[in-house]
C-alpha cells in the first residue's frame, strides 16, 4: 500500500490548527509538542538523518504541507514532492538539564516547511538528547511515540498501513448529528459556565514558559496504584492522577485568597482501539469535559469518587461522540468565527489547566536505534490562559509528571508547593 499523497484535516486537527494562532498570540508560542528521548553514548546529527532519511514513513511524514481551504472547504495535508527530508540540527550542552526552550517550543509553519523536525544535543555526560517536534495538529502524543519507536526500531519497516484509517468519524447520520450537536452544546454550556477556579493572571508582556518534571521511580509508582484502588478510582487510576492534580491546583488558588469557582478541565480521550497504534497521522482523539465541584476538594477520596462516577455517566453518554461531531460540523466555518466559538463558553479563560495522561505506551521503551535509552518525556504545548498543563507518562514502569507553566501564572514558590502536594495526594 502506497501512502496517501492529500487528505483532509479531520475535526480535532481542525481545532488543534486553530488553536495556534490563539495561543501565539497569547503567549509567541505555538501549538507543538515535543517528545525528548536521553540515550546512552553520543550520536551525531549526521548519522541520525542517514539513518532516518531514506525510511519511506519518514519521507512521507516530513513532506506533508498544510493547505488552507477556501471558505467552507476543509483544509488539507498534501505531499510536497519536491521537498527535501529536512536536516537535523546537532548543538552541545555543557551542563546537566532540560534542553533549551527553543528547541523544546520551536515555532513551525506547517504551510511552509515540515511539521515534524528532529533535534540531536551531545551532553557533557556522554549521553544524546534527541528532541523530535510536532505540530499537534499532524498527531497525538499516542501517534507520535509509536512513529518515533518505530522509526529507530532495529528493523523499521514500510508501516503505510498505519495511516490507512486516517479520519476518525463520527459514525452517524446528519439527522442524528446535528440532534448529538444540540446536546453538546447544552452540555459544554453547562460545564464551562464562569465562574471556574484558575491560577491565571493576565500581564503585559510576553508570558515566559518553563518546566518541571516529577520523576517517581518503580516502587513508589506501584504504591500511588495501590493508593488510587484505595481511594476508590479502581482501575480508572487517571481518574486519581486528574484529581490529584486538581487539588494541587487548588491548594495555590487557596494560599492566594478564598477560592473562586469549580475546577473545569477538558481531557484527551484516544479513541484507538486498546491495543493498537493505527492510526499514525491525525490526532485520533476527542475530549469529555470534567467540571469538579469545589465541594469535592476537600479530600482526595472525595475528588476521585466524584471524578469516577463523571467518567461512568460520561462514558455511558453520546458526550465523546457527541463533541466529535459537533467539531466536525463547525470544521468549515470561517476562522475568525470558528476561533470565537472555541473561545465564548468560558470567556476567553478555556480552561482550570490542561491535563492528559499518555498511559503505558512507554512501558517498554528500553531501546532506541540500538542505544539503551535513559529517560524519555514529554513536552505539551501550554496554552495561556489557563497558563498551566500537566502530561502523565510512564516510562519503563516509572511514572512522571511534566508541568509546563507560565512564570506569570506560578512564581518559584509556588511551583515547588504545587508539586510536593500532587506528590503527596498521590503517595499518600
């Protein structure tokens, strides 16, 4: 099977191409992920792209250009020809950390060059960093890994099958569309009503993005699983991980002032079956929206039971595919209309804070391009407002938290009393 050479932007692409602009705008950063795998030895840039380059997936997936469509068409990935695979730029760090900012949040115009672009960094500690980008609107983190595993996999192969169900649908009539579309939007109006607890704080200047990462290792990992059963999430251990969280963020908004609003947070939910890894390209998701009572802040068993029984009403619900239809229906409204809409049923404030969780995709990733991997972790983007994300991964049994945040919205203080307080609900 060839690859495909055009195909339109299915609805969450859609959204997530729309959000660039809004978030640029906010912020001067863009809408791009970043995954960082740390391997043992030093491995040079050039002999990362020899390696890479000739892989058909490869050729195909950094060739693909954005097309904007006309007034209600939908816009579309084409295959450039005659671009070339791009280079991989190589730099050094001299001392230990995160890679710079730069190339964690790079801006990339997926109009104008490749939406997915590969940085390699020589520590002083004789390991590689490589840093693979992506805009979100090309895939999910889910699609991302598998792409990025299998491309350094000891015998990559033509995967162009993973690409065949490329636009995830909504499996229903116009009729029973447009009725799913009425519903959801009673329903987001409901759970996005103001007033919504958040740490935002609109400043004049450009807000300034930084990162924290909490590393568990095996052991504790397994104890906060242990601890979610005991607190009633059962096997819906997201469901502890989210009100965790929700309650390190509250915890700040209260060393502030009394809080203010409920906690409302829209979550990824993949729509992949379990197991497997099709489709690569297109971000295969859609979103449920929690609205968590500031009543149910009280306690973590509180927040998780109430988290849970949302989770059961929602999944029972035609909420995921109801919100699936309902964005590919506004699909081919104009932009400036479209990115209003995202915006009016919280005013502008989106969101508490951003969450997802990656699950055990990483549980096994031991090795890359024949290289013992050391660590491997995420980047979101991180819109502004809310000014703060949180991504759960595992990595090789261990989980860790990425915090992406914005200086304006957590200060040093705060951002070291947010983490030791998600660490202690989830270890408790």
């Amino acid at each position: 099977m060839s690859f495909p050479t055009e195909f339109p932007l299915n609805g969450i692409d859609h959204f997530l191409h729309q959000l660039d602009p809004v978030l640029f705008q906010a912020s001067g950063k863009g809408n791009v992920c970043s995954f960082v795998v740390e391997v043992e030895g030093h491995l040079t840039a050039l002999a990362l792209h020899e390696y890479l380059s000739p892989q058909p997936t490869y050729q195909w997936i950094t060739r693909l250009r954005l097309r904007r469509g006309r007034l209600f068409k939908l816009a579309r990935w084409s295959v450039d020809v005659s671009a070339n695979c791009p280079s991989i730029q190589e730099h050094e760090l001299s001392v230990t950390g995160e890679p710079p900012d730069s190339l964690l949040n790079p801006l990339i115009n997926p109009e104008q060059e490749s939406s997915f672009r590969t940085d390699v960094i020589l520590t002083a500690s004789q390991t590689t960093i490589i840093v693979f980008s992506w805009h979100h609107a090309l895939m999910d983190a889910h699609g991302a890994e598998t792409f990025i595993q299998h491309l350094c996999s000891p015998k990559p192969t033509d995967n162009s099958e993973w690409v065949k169900n490329i636009k995830p649908r909504c499996e229903h009539s116009i009729k029973e569309r447009l009725k799913m579309v009425r519903g959801m939007k009673v329903y987001l109006y409901d759970a996005c009503r103001l007033p919504i607890l958040s740490l935002y704080q609109p400043k004049p200047a450009a807000p300034t993005l930084r990162h924290r990462v909490l590393k568990l290792n095996e052991i504790e990992t397994q104890k906060v699983v242990e601890t979610a059963r005991q607190q009633g999430a059962g096997f819906l251990v997201s469901a502890f991980y989210l009100a965790a969280t929700a309650r390190a963020v509250a915890y700040i908004q209260s060393q502030r002032g009394p809080l203010q609003g409920d906690v409302l947070v829209p979550v990824p939910q993949d729509r992949r079956k379990r197991g497997a890894h099709e489709s690569l390209v297109g971000n295969q998701v859609t979103f449920i929206f929690y609205r968590i009572p500031q009543a149910a802040l009280n306690s973590i068993k509180e927040c998780t039971t109430e988290l849970v029984q949302q989770i059961t009403k929602l999944m029972r619900s035609e909420a995921p595919e109801g919100y699936l239809a309902m964005i590919g229906l506004i699909q081919r409204l104009p932009s400036g209309f479209y990115r209003w809409l995202l915006k009016s049923p919280t005013r502008g404030l989106m969101a508490s804070f951003f969450y997802s969780d990656t699950g055990d995709s990483l549980s096994d990733f031991k090795t890359f391009y024949n290289r013992q991997v050391v660590n491997a972790i995420h980047y979101p983007p991180n819109a502004y407002p809310p000014g703060v994300t949180f991504i759960f991964t595992r990595v090789q049994g261990a989980l860790q938290i990425t915090v992406s945040y914005m200086e304006e919205v957590l200060d040093n203080e705060e951002i070291e009393m947010l983490v030791q307080h998600l660490k202690s609900d989830l270890l408790s």
